[in-house]
C-alpha cells in the first residue's frame, strides 16, 4: 500500500482499534506451532516411557527388576564370575539385592514425600 500526501492526512486518515480477531487461532498461526506442539507432546511421551523402564527394572519385589536380577546373577555364575553359584547361594544374594533395592528405593520416595511436605 502506498499512501501518497502529507504526513498530517496520514494521520488524520489512519485509525487503530482496539479489536482483536474473533478466533486468536487461525490456520496459519496453528500450521506455524503444530511441528512445536508435537514435538512437545513426543518429548514428554519419551521422557515418561524412560522414568517408567528406569523405574520398572529398579531390584525391588514384585517388579520387572525381580527376575532382571536373578538372571544376571544366573548370567554370573554361568561365566564363572561369582565364587559360590549353588543355587541356595544365587537366591540368597537375589534375596539381598532385592531387600536392599527396596529399602533404597523406600527412603527415595519417603525423603521426596518429606521433602514435599515440609519443605
């Protein structure tokens, strides 16, 4: 657009309003933040899924980290790397390794729940 005349007429002949567009989201400005929203979205998707597998296989009873341990230790043993590989000795230490597992992973969430309620 051109405006040809004196800078007064510019200023005479321009007027501002204070509308705004009925829908703020038009499909340009959602086709511009939709690759970011997405982006966003499989972010936190990944971010969950690794704190869940973290979680998940930490040695603790009843959880996937249970068997994860004792075929490592089974795995150990096979590679002539534990001095004792009966099978009374491996429960043993997968019994060890779990009660330590879980009582770590007790005080973790007993020291955030502390920490979340008295600050």
């Amino acid at each position: 657009m051109v405006f040809a005349g004196s800078i007064a007429e510019l200023f005479v002949a321009l007027e501002v309003s204070d509308l705004a567009p009925r829908f703020p989201l038009s499909l340009l400005a959602l086709s511009s933040t939709l690759p970011m929203v997405w982006f966003r979205v499989v972010r936190y998707t990944m971010m969950l899924s690794a704190t869940m597998a973290i979680f998940n296989s930490w040695p603790v009873f009843h959880m996937d980290g249970d068997p994860m341990v004792m075929q490592f230790l089974i795995l150990l043993a096979n590679r002539g790397w534990l001095r004792d590989n009966t099978p009374g000795s491996l429960g043993c230490i997968h019994r060890r390794i779990l009660w330590v597992g879980t009582l770590v992973l007790s005080a973790i969430l007993l020291t955030g729940v502390g920490v979340a309620l008295f600050g």
